[in-house]
C-alpha cells in the first residue's frame, strides 16, 4: 500500500481496536434492540458483503 511505518503501524492499531470494540457493540445492539437471532444474521450480512 506504500505507506510508512508510522502510518500503517496507525493504520494497524485503529483496525486492532475496531476488531475489539465491535463484538461490544453487536452485543449491546442485539440485547438492547434487535434480539440475538437478528443481530447475528445482519451482522452476517455485512460480513459477506
């Protein structure tokens, strides 16, 4: 991708803290709103797109 070390070490450690953060937020989504069944089926909806 042609970038520097700072920039994809940046780039990296946001992608890290997404990956980690998101499992968070589908869970509060599906106890909070959705319900477990739904959440998981748009979650993989996204995913496959």
């Amino acid at each position: 991708m042609h970038q520097d070390l700072k920039t994809a070490a940046r780039n990296v450690n946001y992608w890290a803290g997404v990956t980690t953060l998101m499992p968070l937020f589908g869970g509060f989504i599906a106890d909070a709103y959705l319900g477990r069944y739904s959440t998981v089926f748009a979650s993989c909806i996204v995913y496959l797109m």
